[in-house]
C-alpha cells in the first residue's frame, strides 16, 4: 500500500512539473516573442507582446514593464516610458535598471538634470556598467567631455571582456569626430563579439568618415551579412556609394533603406526620397 501512495505522488508530482513547465514555457513564448519585436524594431508587435506579458503577472512582468518602456521611449512615448519605469521599479525596488532606462528616457527629452540626478543614485546604490555608460552620455550632452570619457573608462574596468562598453565608447568618440580611437574601441568589440553587426556598421563608418572607403565597404557588408534589416547599416551604405559617385548601389543601398526604416533613424525622410526620385533620373 504505501509503495502504491509513493508511485502516485510521483506521479502526481510529475504531472504537476510539467504543467508548470507548460505554463512558464507560454509565459516566456510571448515575452521573447516581445523582445524579438523590439530587436526587429516592430514597436507596435513588441508593445502588445510585452503588455500581454504584463496582464498575466508572471515571472516576466518587472522585465516586460522595462522593454516596453524602451520601446515607448523609441518611439517617443516619453510619459508612457517613464510610468512604465516606474511600475518595473514598484514591482521589484532592487532592480535598479528601471533607474537607468528612466534616466536615459530623461535624456532623450533632454531633462539632463533630471538624468543626472536619477543616475547618479543608481549608482549610488548600485555601481554597474550599464549605469556608468548612462551617465557618460548625460555628461557628453551636458558638454563635459572629460568626465564623459571616464565613465565610459569605468564601465569598461568591470569587465574588460565584455563588448559592449567598448561600442558605446567607440559611439562617443565618433560623436567627437575621434574616428581614429572610435575605429580603435570598435576593433576590440569586434574581437569580443564578432557576432554584433553595429559594430562592423560603426567601425565602417568611422572608415568612411576617415576617406577609406575600402575599409568602409568591407565593414558595412559585414554588418549588412549579419543583420540584413538595419536601416542605419544601408543608410551608411548608401552614404558610401554617393562618395564614390556609384548612382545604381546608392539607389539600391537608399531603397532597402525605405524597406527597413523603423521610424527611429535621425535622418529626414524627405531628403532619401528626394535623393532617390534624383537617382532615378541619372
């Protein structure tokens, strides 16, 4: 009788594990499903994923507030991305990256004492690259190169194998026209991460910048064979093929352009479709 009880509690048991498995597994389907949107720069997929993820109040809920805030950030939904800090933040007061993304959203509205301020207190509590990155593009548009240039230092000092503060580095110095030092840090990302295709975008354009455009083409059709759905990579493309006076790849480069753009891109679109309708009468 009690080796009978034992076998199905272990049954039970393993029922039970599964149906824990399967509803986690539903849960994680449509925050990834959130985060491959985001990445993909389809805002409006990643919102409705991300709040579905939200409305379930499982395991995800802190991290769907966060991505969905940065997307409402993208797509310049400053109120809706700060609430939504706020909500990743009340749900879990130790996770400081909802003071962060919140003080990178008060960036982009060009609230640079409000950044500063909430970074500052990260940082306070918590010292991470993520924060020390932050506070170093706060401080380049506050003007202060100097100690911009030593946060991006100790973001790197936590972990020197780590790629990506050296990109963010390599993005400060290209700001500056330092394309050199940009094409230097983009050089060691690279080694780190061969895999992250803004690199090679970043690294070329730096090149462009310098007049190699040799260089400049080999990096871009690098970034482009890792990820054929960044607008930025054609538009850099593009800027290439119209230095070197090539009509039919810089039409082409400005076309997929067009395909891909997200919304996001600084460039102003009156002036691609202007230079294409240009293009097409060569």
């Amino acid at each position: 009788m009690k080796k009978t009880l034992i076998v199905i509690a272990s049954i039970i048991l393993i029922i039970l594990i599964i149906f824990i498995a399967f509803v986690l597994n539903g849960m994680n389907s449509v925050y990834f499903d959130g985060k491959d949107f985001q990445y993909k720069g389809k805002y409006k997929e990643a919102i409705e994923c991300f709040t579905e993820a939200i409305e379930e109040d499982g395991i995800f809920k802190t991290n769907a507030y966060l991505h969905r805030g940065q997307v409402y950030a993208k797509i310049k939904e400053f109120e809706k991305s700060l609430a939504d800090f706020d909500s990743a933040f009340f749900e879990s007061p130790q996770n400081y990256s909802a003071l962060n993304n919140k003080s990178d959203t008060y960036l982009l509205m060009d609230e640079f004492e409000n950044a500063l301020m909430l970074i500052n207190r990260s940082i306070n509590v918590e010292s991470t690259d993520e924060a020390h990155i932050i506070k170093g593009k706060i401080l380049w548009k506050m003007g202060d190169l100097d100690n911009a240039e030593k946060e991006y230092e100790i973001a790197i000092q936590f972990d020197s194998s780590y790629y990506f503060p050296y990109f963010k580095r390599a993005f400060f110095y290209s700001q500056n026209h330092e394309f050199e030092k940009s094409i230097a840090d983009l050089t060691i990302s690279i080694e780190l991460d061969s895999e992250y295709s803004r690199s090679y975008n970043n690294r070329g354009w730096s090149y462009l910048s310098l007049g190699d455009y040799d260089k400049a083409l080999i990096d871009i059709q690098k970034s482009i064979s890792l990820d054929s759905t960044n607008a930025f990579t054609y538009h850099s493309l593009a800027t290439l093929y119209f230095k070197i006076n090539d009509n039919d790849n810089e039409l082409d480069a400005l076309n997929n352009y067009l395909i891909y753009k997200t919304g996001e891109e600084p460039h102003p679109l009156d002036s691609i479709t202007s230079r294409i309708e240009e293009l097409k009468n060569y």
